[in-house]
C-alpha cells in the first residue's frame, strides 16, 4: 500500500478572493507582516498497490479529472 499527498492551489495567474479575505483579516489582527495569502486543498489518499509507476500514473488521472479544476488550479502530489 502507497500513501499519497496531493496538494492543490490556485494557479498565480487566478484572483483568490478567499486568499485575500484571509490576508485582510490577519492583518486587521495585528499580523502586518503577512504578504499575499494563497488558499489552497491538502489531501491524503492510500492507494492500494505496491507499484510506484501505477500510483503516478492513477493520481494523476485523479487529479485530472477530479480533485483539480486544471483551469484555475494546479496540483502536485507525493508518494510515500
């Protein structure tokens, strides 16, 4: 069994409005310190397979087709 990390984030060229609203927030808490904050998805998928080139292969399509709106987000994952 693999253990995958996908990260998911909102392409630089994308407004994040979400990302600002936290940015202007933290700041009016007395973080001035903070820059341009961007929001993004953290996941963990088990696979079941042993085989590395499979996994890769799978997340990728997965990514593609479900967990990234290839649009406006970009991904990378990490096997374990």
């Amino acid at each position: 069994m693999l253990k995958a990390t996908v990260y998911v984030t909102i392409k630089e060229s994308v407004l994040d409005p979400q990302g600002n609203a936290v940015q202007g927030a933290l700041h009016s808490m007395g973080f001035q310190e903070v820059g341009k904050v961007r929001i993004g998805k953290y996941l963990e998928v088990n696979l079941d397979t042993d085989d590395r080139a499979e996994a890769e292969e799978r997340l990728k399509a997965m990514c593609e087709k479900l967990l990234a709106n290839t649009v406006v987000e970009d991904y990378r994952f990490e096997i374990a």
